[in-house]
C-alpha cells in the first residue's frame, strides 16, 4: 500500500495519531513513522551483534624521570 492509501486506512478507521491528531493527507507522517521504526530495529540490532576485539598497535611505556 502507498503511504497516501494508509493515511486514508487509518483516518477511516478513527486511529488517530500518538497526539490524537487526523494522520496527514499526503502520507508524510505514515512514511515518518516506518522510518524511525525501521531505524529503531537496525539500532537494536546493532546494540545485539558480538564484536569481535581488534588488538591495536599501541604501546605502553614507562620512563623514569631522572631526578
């Protein structure tokens, strides 16, 4: 379905938006929604994946000061 067929879908059906509101009739807000929804799943996504460590080539060195 268009984004523009859901917007009539849900103002049909009286489903309003999270503020109550009439969605907008070209569809913006439906296509806003899927958006941050589908980032919202690559985030967890992401936060769920193992990584494996990657070793540097960084070296620790003590020097003394002299006195």
């Amino acid at each position: 379905m268009s984004y523009r067929r859901i917007t009539k879908h849900l103002n049909d059906k009286g489903i309003t938006t999270h503020r109550g509101n009439k969605w907008g009739i070209t569809g913006n807000s439906v296509y806003s929604v899927l958006k941050r929804h589908k980032e919202r799943e690559n985030r967890l996504t992401d936060m769920q994946r193992e990584y494996k460590p990657v070793w540097g080539k960084m070296k620790v060195i003590w020097e003394r000061n002299p006195d």
